[in-house]
C-alpha cells in the first residue's frame, strides 16, 4: 500500500512538473538549496561576453537557463532524474545518457538538420544536481562534448564566472 501510494505521489510530482524544461525550471527555482538564473532578452549582451573557450563550445544562444541543487537527499535527486526523465522524453533525443548510481549524466537535444536547437546537459551527484537548457544554433559534436566530467565542469565554472562577473555592475561607473 505504502508503494502504491509513493508511485501515485510521483506521478502528481510528475504530471505538475510539466513536460517542459521551462516548467521544470519554475517548478524548483525557489526550492532550498537551489541557485538558479535565466537570461532575459535584454541581457543577451552578457552572453557574448564569455570566454572564447565557453563561446565557442555553445555558439549562438538566444535562450539561457541554468538551476543547481545542493544537499538534497537520496529522494530528491530522484525525484529530480525522473522529472529531466520527463522532460526529455517529450520531443527530444538522447545523444548520451548514463545512469549510474553515484552519477546521472543525461546530453538530450532537439535538432533542426544538422543543427541542434535546443539542449538540456543534466548532471546528477550524490552531492550536487546541475541542469542547462540552451537554445540557439549549436554544433551537434561540441555538445556532445559535455559528456565529459572534465569538459562539462570547466564550462560551468567559466560560464558562471562569466554570469557573475557581468552581473555585478558597479555604482560608479569610473571605478
């Protein structure tokens, strides 16, 4: 019975998730623990200000969205994996996914020919949940690169440091 009633309380979680990283982004923007930014129309000027090493991975972005969880126990980062289960498996394709108990690592893209035009990189750890969702006009290999621990790591520390450092604009525009 217990089992029954956790399946069903998945479900609801999943079904007011939405299907959408959008939704899921709303859903868990104000969770504790959570740091998450978007970038609006009018601060697309701070994404071409990254570093050429980040630039040239992700290419052109016109939309921009990035979340974090901290500290959450064993249920919640499942809870989170099946919720970006859900989101990816509503019009996008997998170009790699591992499921490990220690990691989570889902790339999931929608493509247009060639050309990827949305992306979610996932990445889920014992001690740590990161997702972005890219939309833009991307270059299939350089996403996929993400793959790697060592590549996806670098790219979130350089896009943060990036994020942050145009964000914090001084009072006094001399100094």
């Amino acid at each position: 019975m217990k089992r029954i009633r956790l399946v069903l309380l998945l479900s609801i979680l999943l079904v007011s998730c939405g299907s959408s990283f959008q939704s899921f982004y709303n859903n868990h923007k104000a969770d504790m623990g959570a740091t998450s930014f978007q970038v609006p129309n009018f601060m697309k000027a701070v994404l071409s200000n990254i570093s050429p090493e980040v630039k040239n991975a992700i290419g052109n972005i016109s939309d921009f969205k990035y979340i974090k969880f901290q500290n959450t126990n064993a249920l919640k980062r499942n809870t989170l994996i099946d919720e970006m289960n859900a989101v990816t498996n509503s019009g996008y394709t997998d170009i790699f996914r591992q499921n490990e108990v220690d990691n989570t690592r889902i790339i999931s893209v929608v493509e247009l020919g060639a050309v990827v035009t949305h992306a979610i990189i996932f990445n889920s750890t014992a001690t740590e949940t990161t997702a972005y969702y890219l939309q833009g006009n991307f270059d299939p290999e350089k996403i996929k690169s993400f793959s790697d621990p060592e590549t996806f790591n670098t790219f979130s520390t350089d896009l943060l440091q990036s994020y942050n450092t145009n964000l914090n604009p001084t009072l006094n525009p001399i100094n």
